[in-house]
C-alpha cells in the first residue's frame, strides 16, 4: 500500500508504535473528559471538588478560575465584576498567556469531542464537499456577541453556547442543547470540516487573542527530515498554521507562532520523522542534527 492511500498517521505508527503515534491525542481526551468530570461529580454524586462551571468556577473553595471573555461580555453590559472574578480572570489569562490561547479548544473545551468526531467520521466516510467560510468570520461573531452584550444589558453568548448548553443538559437533563449540539455535530460533518471551532466559534477566537504571544509553541526542530507525507495537515484542526513553519515561507523559523494553533499535539504524533515537539517560541533555530546518509562508495 502507498503511502499515499494509508490513513494520516499510518506510518507513524508502523514507525514508533501505535501508543506513542497517539500519545497527545489520549492525553487531551483525558484532560477533556477528566475537566467535565470534575464540574458534574459534585451534582452527580455530591462531591464538591470544583463548583461551577468553565464560565466560573472555584475548586477546593481555594482556587478562583473566570472566563475572560464572560468578564469582557459583562463589562461590556455594564456589570460590574466582583473582586474574586478579577482574580479568577487574572488567574485565567496569565495560564494562557504561557500555553498558547487555543489551547482552551483542544484540551479543555467539552464541545471539540464533538467535532473532532464528526471530523473523525467525516473522513472515515470519504466526504469531500465542504461551504466555503472564511476563518476571520469567528472574529466578526466576537464582535458581534460584545455589541450586542452592549446593546441589550445582558451576557448575549451564553444564551445560545453550546459549551455552555452541554454543561447545564448533562447536569439538568440535555433538552434543546441536544439540538443545538446535534446542529454543531452535522455542520462539521456534512457542510464544513472543522467548520464550528475553525470559522464560528467566538470563543476560539478569543482565546487566540489571548495565546497570541504565548510561550508554548509546536517546533519542528527536525524540518529538514520531512518527507512530505502531508499527514500533518490531514490531521490539523487549523491546516493554514502548518504551512509557513514547515517550509519556511518568507523565511518563517521552524516554529508554529500562528496564534490559532491550538497545541492539539496530533502533528507530533502522526509525523513518522519526529519533524514536530512541544517547545517554546525562543530559540527557534532550526535543528542541524539531522541524520547523516552514508556516503556511497566509488
């Protein structure tokens, strides 16, 4: 079979096993369903490890955590914030100004299982078609969500968020969030691959605004051993973050800094030549130890 007709990641995992071709992948479903559990253990079972939600919660009635971007909506509303959401905001944002801001997406957010599956699906059923949405339409719906938090008084995303809708239905029983999940679910399989995380959702966008500077990056330490297998950009949820670092277009350095990276990990996972590592965004050099061919002989 060529490597051209095997699944993104074949070769990975042929080459490094197939443990370590999806080590970042069970990770971040871990941290995904391992976050979620925490909020519903205490009004599943009565024990209060984390109260709230991903909007604002306070864990072990010590640590303070609040979205920004509920904050910016509610100032914006004209609310005034209470001392112990600045601190929770504070808290929030200084994380993900070392993180990288999408990582929010990959490793946090409940609703990127959804559409990771129907991406998952999506390709297992060989759909090609996808609308045509340009990725800056996120930014516009961000806007859009603070003038109309301006406009009316109130907190206007969390009225139709799906993050928040699946929180409050898997606690108080689904109802219209079934819907509005169902709708996000087909959208990505049937209309647009990634089409919710990648072009829609403000909270995505916001949070690439935040991790714009962050210091976790993807590196490719190893660029020159890419063999164009082109899994990578198979895999990713953000393919346009890819191309500049890997072959470095306009002299990009061999480091994703593209703010919509979402450090999902999947591109260290299915490169079979190591091309990609976590790192920071310092340092950037591109690595000279590459492997050395021996020399044919005369």
């Amino acid at each position: 079979m060529s490597a051209s007709s095997q699944r993104p990641g074949a070769e990975a995992v042929a080459a490094k096993g197939w443990l370590a071709a999806h080590k970042w992948l069970i990770l971040r479903r871990a941290s995904q369903l391992g976050i979620l559990l925490l909020f519903l253990v205490g009004p599943w079972f009565g024990w209060w490890i984390v109260k709230g939600n991903l909007n604002s919660s306070y864990t072990l009635d010590f640590l303070p955590l609040t979205d920004p971007y509920l904050l910016l909506q509610a100032l914006m509303s004209g609310q005034t914030p209470e001392r112990l959401g600045l601190i929770g905001v504070t808290i929030v944002v200084l994380f993900y100004l070392l993180v990288g801001g999408r990582t929010y997406c990959s490793w946090v957010c409940p609703v990127n299982l959804v559409t990771d599956f129907a991406a998952w699906l999506r390709s297992r059923l060989g759909l090609k078609g996808s609308a045509h949405i340009s990725r800056q339409t996120r930014y516009w719906i961000l806007a859009m969500t603070l003038l109309v938090s301006a406009a009316t008084g109130t907190i206007a995303w969390e009225m139709v968020n799906p993050v928040s809708m699946l929180h409050r239905g898997l606690i108080f029983g689904m109802g219209f969030a079934w819907a509005v999940i169902l709708v996000v679910f087909l959208f990505d399989l049937f209309v647009m691959r990634h089409g919710w995380c990648g072009h829609l959702c403000p909270v995505g966008a916001f949070y690439s605004l935040i991790g714009k500077f962050g210091l976790l990056r993807v590196k490719l330490p190893a660029r020159a051993a890419c063999n164009d297998c082109m899994d990578c950009f198979a895999v990713c949820p953000e393919q346009q973050v890819i191309r500049p670092a890997l072959k470095g277009i306009d002299g990009a350095p061999p480091v994703i800094l593209e703010a919509n990276c979402t450090n999902c990990g999947r591109c260290i996972d299915v490169c079979s030549k190591d091309v990609f590592r976590f790192g920071t965004r310092f340092g950037a050099a591109e690595s000279t130890a590459v492997a050395k061919v021996s020399p044919v002989p005369k």
